[in-house]
C-alpha cells in the first residue's frame, strides 16, 4: 500500500460521518448531507414523487425513502444512475445515461402518466483530476445536464436540490435558477470535507419550463471539447520538446 493510500484510509477510518453511516445503516457517509440540507430547508414531506440522479451507491436515495415516509403514504422514489446498484426496498431504480432520451422516458414512465417529479435530486459528480479549473468545468456541464433533465420532468413549485463546485460558473448558474424558481439558497452541509470545494444549490418553487437551456447545454460541450483539443495539441509540442 502506497503512503498516499495509508493516508487516505486513515482519514476515512477516522471520519465521524463514515462510522455513523455504518451504525445507522446508510449506504454513504452523503447521506447526512443531505440530512442536514433537509433539516435546514424542509425538503421532503409525505406524498412526494422524487427523482434522485446519479443514485449510486443509494445514500441520497435511502434519505428520500425515509424522510418522505415511502410505504406509508403515495411518495415515490425514482433513482437514476449509469451503474446498477443492488435494489433498496420501495425504491425504483432506472439504469441509463440521463443524456439518453430512453432514460428520460423511462423515469416519466415511472413517475406515472402525467405526473411530474416534487423533487429532483443530484449529487452527481465527474472523476476529479485536481484540476481545479477543468474539474469545474466538468461538474457545471453536468449541472446543465440536470437543468436540462429538470425542464422535462419536475412540477411546478417543485425542488431542485444539486452539487457543484464553487468556480467562476457557480454565480452564472445561480443566476440561471433565479430565473427559474422562487427562491434559490447555497450550502455546505457541515457533513461536507473541509477540502471539499462542493456547495449545494437548493431551489423552490419552480416556475416552470422556459426558453430551452439544450442549445447552452451544446455550446458548452462544445467549448469543453475546444479546451481539451487544446491542451492534448499544448502536452503534444512540450513531448516533442
């Protein structure tokens, strides 16, 4: 085991929220960021139709079960993710890539014949580089992703509950939800790594769908994609240096 490694398991054997997820049966220690998001904004409550994207390994969803009371009233819980995880009971999952209109139309089925989602959820996340600038980059192309799931299936005065990584787009994105809903908080969950650059958009109240965000969603594909051109043709000159 590397030195790098060693370290890594000690922080994790010594953090409070991993033991605690152990003890009280969460698949991740993310569930008490959520939690805590909950405890703060009142969130969930009975009878709700939740969607949470990128569910794997099922913490967020294993919440949403819980504080919406599944079993015991009509709450539903949808969870979404490209990698199967095992099944969590009264929870429907969906495997797909929400990018994939398949996978949209799967959730919808789910969701039931015209009905639209209370509450979208998503802790989802891209592989981190420690790039500071690329890793943001890569977590607000999926932010749009969502906004662009959540345009299809959340009801109006439904919530938006979404990770990013504070950077020069978060004001942006803020900005944009502003337009969309009511009103529109950010929070670091005290679950949250000291380290972490992470913060929690919350929003309420969703006005409904506007101009689509799909061609802003393109262009910023498009613009990653330049980038990245970029630095393999840079990494390639400096090689043949």
């Amino acid at each position: 085991m590397t030195l790098l490694s060693q370290r890594w398991l000690d922080v994790r054997m010594h953090d409070m929220y991993v033991r605690r997820a152990q003890r009280d049966m969460y698949r991740s220690r993310a569930a008490y960021k959520l939690l805590q998001l909950d405890d703060r904004f009142s969130i969930f409550r009975k009878n709700q139709r939740v969607v949470d994207l990128g569910c794997y390994s099922g913490g967020w969803s294993q919440v949403a079960l819980k504080r919406t009371r599944v079993g015991e009233s009509d709450s539903v819980v949808i969870g979404v993710d490209k990698v199967r995880m095992d099944a969590l009971q009264l929870h429907t999952f969906v495997q797909g890539d929400i990018t994939e209109p398949s996978t949209i139309d799967a959730v919808k089925r789910a969701l039931g014949e015209n009905k639209k989602a209370h509450v979208l959820l998503s802790d989802m996340a891209p592989n981190v580089t420690g790039r500071r600038a690329d890793d943001h980059l890569e977590i607000t192309e999926l932010n749009m992703k969502t906004l662009d799931v959540m345009e299809s299936i959340l009801g109006v005065k439904g919530w938006l509950v979404m990770k990013t990584f504070f950077g020069p787009e978060t004001q942006k994105l803020r900005t944009f939800l502003e337009s969309r809903f009511y009103k529109v908080r950010a929070s670091r969950p005290h679950a949250t790594r000291p380290e972490s650059r992470e913060v929690y958009l919350i929003a309420s109240g969703y006005r409904g769908r506007g101009v689509s965000i799909a061609s802003e969603v393109n262009e910023r594909a498009r613009v990653r994609k330049r980038r990245m051109g970029a630095r393999a043709a840079t990494e390639g000159e400096n090689t043949a240096e």
